[in-house]
C-alpha cells in the first residue's frame, strides 16, 4: 500500500498506529506476534516509548509493512531531527547508514548511546543476524544469558533471534554501527 509523503514526517507511533489501524490489526494480535506487552506497545504509540530498532523490526513484520517506512529520515532534516530524536528516546538514538534498503534483507544504523545508560524496557530478538562494531565508547553486549563487553574497535556477530540487550557501561557517549540482516 502505497504511502504519503507526509507520513514520513510522523513520529514513529504515531506511523504504527496509523498502520495498524488501516490494516485493522489489534494491539493483541501485534503483542501475540512479537511478544511485547500491549502496555508497551500503547506506550509506543502514544509516544511515551520510542523503541529501538530490534522492536521496530518485529513490529513491523507483525504489520506486514517494510520497516523502512518507520525508519526513513528527509535528508534536508536529518541533523535537526536525530539531535531531537535522541532527547526523546531515553538515551538512545539511531540513524538508518542505508536509506533506500527499505525492501532489503540488510540494515545498517548508527546507534548513539549516552553513557552509563541503557534502552529501557524490553530486550531485542528478531529473526536473522546482527553485526555490532564499536566506534567509541565501551558497551555491553547481553547475548541470552551470556555477557560480552566490546571496547573501541572491537565488534560482534551473534544471532539475533537471541534475546539480546545493549547498554553503556562507560562514561562518555558510546557510538556503534550495528548491521542488521533479516530473512
């Protein structure tokens, strides 16, 4: 289904929202299909919660819809927009390194982490892989049960249909590229 220009210019829940209604899918049928709680996917989109990119992909194959529709950004805007962005997203901002991959298997995003912070709520776990190199900064790389901590320079590659979280355990902003690869 084609899409208005307007529509990129939307807050990400509000685009959801927006989607899952014209679909006509419940909020029950999204949280059976990525396994959030509806309290957490009304908070999405009432904008109290903006999620990271690992829900924003589930959320989006329970909607049938590209996630490229949630993640494109105008180019005369970017800056203006990511610096916002990152205020609202409770420490935590990603910008999209492929525009134009919307109908592709593989992703790439900046991911700015300020520090000694995490993404609140839930772990990520989506289907296919994920490749996570660190630019600056020191994190922490929860893979299931198993921990790892990455430093400048060094990256990851792990299987991403394995809950996973992120988080800064250093004290300056911590900057990533993560690649994304999914079926």
């Amino acid at each position: 289904m084609p899409r208005k220009k307007k529509d990129a210019l939307l807050p990400v829940g509000q685009k959801i929202k927006q989607v899952r209604l014209e679909k006509d899918i419940p909020l029950e049928r999204v949280a059976n299909e990525t396994g959030f709680a509806v309290d957490y996917l009304k908070k999405i989109e009432s904008g109290r919660k903006i999620p990271p990119v690992g829900a924003l992909l589930q959320i989006a194959r329970a909607l049938e819809i590209d996630s490229g529709f949630f993640l494109r950004e105008q180019e005369s805007t970017l800056k203006t927009r990511v610096r916002a962005y990152t205020k609202r997203t409770d420490n935590y901002a990603y910008t999209t390194l492929t525009p134009g991959a919307e109908n592709k298997h593989l992703k790439a995003f900046k991911v700015t982490i300020e520090g000694l912070s995490a993404h609140e709520g839930v772990g990520y776990q989506h289907e296919g892989e994920e490749f996570t190199y660190v630019l600056k900064g020191k994190v922490e790389i929860t893979v299931g049960e198993h921990v790892n901590l990455l430093e400048e320079g060094e990256s990851l590659h792990f299987n991403s249909g394995i809950r996973h979280n992120l988080r800064n355990v250093g004290q300056e902003t911590a900057e990533l590229i993560v690649v994304i690869y999914g079926p």
